[in-house]
C-alpha cells in the first residue's frame, strides 16, 4: 500500500507541496490535518483510545477522530471519511475554528499541523474499526478537562493542545459541557 500524502501548507493554509506523511513528520514541516469532536444529547464527548500497534502514541485517549486532509477533499469530506473509517458511523460535521501546533514525540516525529477543528452530534454507539481504535467512551469535556490535569501521560499531545481550544470554543459559545 502507497504512503499517504499530507498538503503542506503556508501559516495562511495555503496549499505549497505534497509530501508522503512520514517525511512531513519526520521534517516537522507545515501541514493540513483536521481533528473532529463528536458530542451527544448528554453534553458528553466521545473519545477513543488509539490502537496499540500505532507508531506513535499507542493506546493514548484523544478526540474522535483526526487525520490528514486528501489532496482535492474539503475539510468536512475528510473529516466524515475518517470518522466513517475509524469509528464507523456517518454524521454531519460543523468547522470550528483552526489554527497551528508543533507537537514533538518522542520517536524523533513531530506533529506541526494547521489543524481544523470540528464538531458534530451523534447519539449512537461506534463501530470501532480494530486497526485504528482500541476503546471508546463518552464523557463530559469538564471531566476529560480534569481527568488530563491529573492523568496527563494518558492522552496524546495534540489532543492536550487541542482539548484547551475546543473547551473554551464550547465554553464561550454555550455548547453542553
């Protein structure tokens, strides 16, 4: 199977180049990846723990979903692709807001995203897919926000960088939390 490309991208999201995915990684440069929270009628937000086979951050909790926009797709169209991909089920997805992280690991990769950053609402139980997901629950973002302070070492970076943003994204905008 090819390596995925990533769209390198300018600090104003500006498509320059594609790179397969490693190589980005690898060189810390600048590229376009989406993040989507899914919340339900309880106000609760549904995380899932990444597969214990993945090559950076096995078996951490972080949002939904995430992954890398294809060269062609929207946002919103890569988002349900994954999300579909991933936790197996399809909803309609809202951007809210994007902005840029560097994120290094500690198997010399580094995560330096012009992230987009969604929601969307679903009520039902996932269908994990194995490959990418090891568990799943739901909780409500006040408790994920104190759960991070005292367990920090069991979510991903991003996901703490990322969790700020969406917390007082929905804080501000009176979204259940």
């Amino acid at each position: 199977m090819e390596e995925e490309n990533v769209i390198l991208v300018n600090e104003s999201d500006v498509q320059i180049g594609l790179m397969p995915k490693m190589e980005a990684h690898e060189k810390a440069l600048l590229h376009r990846a989406f993040s989507v929270f899914i919340m339900n009628d309880k106000g609760e937000t549904m995380i899932q723990q990444r597969a214990g086979h993945k090559y950076h951050s096995p078996l951490l909790w972080t949002n939904t979903c995430c992954s890398h926009q294809r060269e062609g797709e929207s946002n919103i169209q890569a988002g349900k692709r994954r999300l579909k991909e991933e936790m197996g089920f399809e909803t309609e997805l809202k951007e809210l807001f994007s902005f840029i992280y560097k994120a290094p690991f500690d198997n010399g990769l580094t995560e330096h995203e012009f992230d987009h950053v969604m929601i969307g609402h679903y009520n039902g139980e996932p269908n994990i897919n194995p490959d990418e997901v090891a568990s799943w629950k739901w909780m409500k973002p006040v408790d994920i926000r104190q759960d991070m302070l005292t367990y920090p070492e069991k979510y991903t970076a991003w996901f703490k960088i990322i969790f700020d943003r969406f917390y007082n994204h929905i804080s501000q905008y009176n979204t259940a939390i």
